[in-house]
C-alpha cells in the first residue's frame, strides 16, 4: 500500500509525488486529482479520495486552478462519509471562505452541523444556500429531512455535547397455538395448490397445509396428477446399446482417462516462460513529435497468475489468467536523454478477448515534456508499443491452443 516514500495508493504515485512549478502544470494537475479524488469518492475509497484532494489543496496553495474550493468541500464529504465531522465542518468552511457563491460549500456546512446536532444553525446555513440556487433539488431536500428531525435530537445546555437518542429493542414474544385435533378436517385430493404460508399462523408458520388437510414442511413436495403428466416418465431406463453413451476420447487426454472424466494440467511455468519470451526486448520506432526514438521493454515483472489445460466431458478447455507490469524506456534521437513508463496489464485472462485493462505510470508526467508526451502515448490503445504487445499476447494464445 506504501512506496518508498512512505506514501498511500502507489498506483497514485506519479500525482502523489508531483511538485509542478509553472502554473499551467499546477492547474493540469489539480484538475487530474480532482479527475481521480472523485473517481475515488464514487468507489467509497475514503481514504483515498481523502489524500487525493489533500494533495490537490496542498500543491495549490495559491488557487491558480480556481478549482479548490470544489476540493475543500469534495474532501468535506469523504469526511462526513468517514465520519469526521469536526473536520469536514472546518473544510466546508474553507470552501465558502474561498467562494462564498459555492452552493455545494453551504450544503456540505449545512450537512455537518446536522450531524452535530446543531440543526437551527445548519438551517440558517441552507437559507443561504437557496438564495443562492432556489432550484437547487439536493438544498430542498435536505432542508426537509433537518426540519423533519430536528426534535430528534437535543443539545446539553452544560457543555454543548450531543446526546443521542437510545434506540429501544422491542421484544417480540410468540406464543404457540395447539390446535384441536378435531379442527383439522379432512379433504378429498382434488390436486389443488397447498395453503401458503402466509395464511398459516400459530405454531404451523414455516410449514404447508396439503389439500386433504396434512401440514408438513416446504421441502416435502408432492406432484399432482397434472404435473405428472406434464413430467411423464421419468423412472430409470436400461440402456441395452454401450455405444449409445460413448463419450469421444479427446487427444492430448492422459493415457488412464479412458472415461473423458475430469482433468486438469498445469500450464502455469510454461505460461510464465512463453510470455517473457515474447515480450523481453520488445522494440518500437516512434515518429511524432516530440516522441521521435526507440521505445523498448526493457523488463516484465510482477507476473502473477496461472493456466491450466482442462479436459471436461470430452471437450478441452484453455484456461488462464495474469497479469504483469512493463517497464519501457524510450530513448530520445538526437539526445542522451530516456525516459521510462511503466504498463501493468491489468486482465490478461481466457475471459477477455481485448487487452485494454492496462494502467500507465509515467514518473516525469508531470516533471517534463517528454514524460507528458509518452503517458498520452501510452494510455492510447492506438500506441504503436500497446498494439506490438497485443500482437505478442495473440500469438501466445494460438500457441497455447496447440497443446
């Protein structure tokens, strides 16, 4: 979970580590951790959306993006989700000191002094926020749902803490009913339904009442005449043909399994092997400017998975899954300069008949034009490096249908 540096989400690195200069690079930047922090937010990854919008705000310092009284109050929010109230309070704020025209700042305000119990104050707070956007549906609502409860709960006039209300656990007590033998009558089988549950009470609930008057449980079912004849017959049969049931011998099948039964291969070291043959020493030309080089794989790492080769009622099956991270570098004509990029692939599975699940890292996207240029390479399934692995990917999946 942690990198070198000690930081959360390395898959947040190249943003985490970043410290842009210019102000276009800060303003790129924020938007890209806003970009992520909500992407986080959606997921209810908390606490990473948390350290998202932390950074956004710290690396920002000066708001030349404009954009970070939106990451107060988005930070705000994954606050109140956590259930750091005191904190997200203070973060919206934030949000309102920097732009008191932000509706969303006077709802997540609003939002946390509900949940403080301080509900006149957090009415006050929406007042402002629908002369603000009398429109505004989300104000609307919960403007509604705090006067609604604000009975529910009280503020102690000592020392300002909040008391909450004590939920009461009602027990509820059944009592059986023993009913007399002479009430149950006796019913001709006419193949009608059996009574439902619902309409049973006493101590027969959780069981059926057949239609000649015997109870007994859901799990005993008998077939009506009916549904007999829809079935038909269906006792066991002798088969008097052997070859009627033969199952095909599949090629490839150990010698023993005469019967086609269950069988499974591990395929997984040869898997492992054929897939860094391929992709080792992987070479591209680049032609488009800036990106005018040799782009290489110089490594694959963190190959995980497995394959396996299964025999199923006669049939084969090809079975396998990974993934594996590329390390690229590209080497800049005309300088002594390289820059490096990482692709992780993210499903490489007989599931998956595309390979586009891959997540790019390029450390100096944010440093250097170089790194910039090569991370909107990279992430383009039309990348001339991302097309040359597919190919290699597809020629190891015909190869491994061979066995």
């Amino acid at each position: 979970m942690f990198n070198s540096d000690g930081l959360p989400f390395t898959r947040h690195s190249d943003v985490l580590n970043a410290d842009p200069v210019e102000k276009d690079d800060v303003c790129r930047l924020v938007e890209e951790i806003k970009r992520r922090g909500n992407a986080a937010f959606q997921q209810k990854s908390l606490q990473e959306a948390d350290v998202l919008y932390s950074k956004g705000i710290q690396c920002d310092s000066e708001n030349c993006s404009k954009n970070v009284h939106m990451l107060y109050a988005n930070r705000a929010a994954a606050k109140l989700e956590m259930g750091k109230v005191e904190e997200a309070l203070k973060d919206a704020e934030s949000s309102i000191n920097m732009e008191p025209k932000y509706t969303k700042g006077y709802f997540r305000k609003a939002q946390s002094l509900a949940k403080l119990c301080r509900h006149k104050e957090a009415l006050d707070v929406l007042d402002i926020a629908r002369n603000l956007e009398p429109e505004n549906k989300s104000v609307s609502t919960l403007y509604k749902e705090i006067s609604d409860s604000k009975m529910n709960c009280t503020q102690e006039s000592m020392n300002g803490t909040t008391t909450q209300t004590q939920k009461k656990s009602t027990i509820v007590r059944t009592e059986s009913v023993k009913q007399p033998k002479n009430e149950v009558k006796t019913q001709a089988s006419t193949g009608h339904l059996a009574e439902d549950d619902e309409n049973l009470s006493g101590s027969i609930r959780g069981y059926k009442q057949l239609a000649d008057g015997r109870v007994t449980t859901f799990f005993h079912n008998e077939l009506d005449d009916q549904t007999k004849e829809l079935i038909g017959d269906i006792a066991p049969k002798l088969v008097k043909d052997p070859n009627a049931v033969q199952i095909k011998s599949v090629e490839g099948a150990s010698a023993w399994n005469q019967g086609n039964t269950f069988e499974e291969k591990n395929m997984t070291a040869w898997a492992k092997e054929k897939i860094e043959a391929l992709l080792q020493n992987l070479s591209v030309t680049c032609q488009a400017a800036p990106l005018t080089g040799q782009l290489s794989v110089v490594s694959v790492t963190d190959l995980n998975g497995d394959a396996s080769i299964a025999v199923v009622r006669g049939s084969k099956r090809y079975i396998y899954e990974f993934t594996f991270r590329l390390k690229c570098s590209l080497a800049i004509n005309g300088t002594d300069e390289k820059v490096e990029g990482y692709l992780k692939y993210l499903d490489f599975s007989s599931d998956n008949d595309d390979y586009d699940e891959v997540e790019v890292d390029v450390p100096s996207r944010y440093q250097t034009e170089y790194g910039k240029a090569l991370h909107a390479s990279l992430a383009s399934t039309s990348s001339p490096l991302r097309q040359e692995v597919a190919k290699r990917l597809a020629l190891f999946e015909k190869e491994y249908h061979t066995f």
